[in-house]
C-alpha cells in the first residue's frame, strides 16, 4: 500500500516494515524511542541504586566495625 503513495514514510513501524522501509530508501519515524529509552534507562538505573546503596552500607558496616574495637 506505501509504494502507491507519492511519498510513502514508515511511521512506528514493526520489525518487518521497518526492514522493507530501509530497502526500499523510506523514512522511517518512530515515536515510540522515548518509551523505549524509559524501558532500558528504568533497569540501569535500578541496578546503579542497588549497588551505590550496597556500597553506602558496607562502608557504614565497616566504620561500625571499626569504632567497636
């Protein structure tokens, strides 16, 4: 349907008409990398809390440790 159009674009396309577009020299526009950027930034950002707060707590542990003796 996209080559009878004058100026055929791929808008959010799947993984298949993206495939066709690049072949066939299409734009292709997808506005849906922000919800993509969100699905990988949220688990980094995630691990990165849990190992700066493992970090903070061994830190307090061995201050702890330290002023016991």
């Amino acid at each position: 349907m996209l080559t009878l159009v004058g100026h055929p674009n791929a808008v959010n396309p799947d993984l298949g008409l993206r495939a066709e577009a690049r072949k066939r020299g299409w734009p292709v526009y997808d506005f849906r990398s922000g919800r993509r950027a969100t699905l990988i930034a949220l688990p980094i950002a995630a691990g990165a809390g849990a190992v700066v707060g493992g970090v903070a707590a061994g830190v307090a542990l061995q201050r702890r440790r330290a002023a016991a003796r």
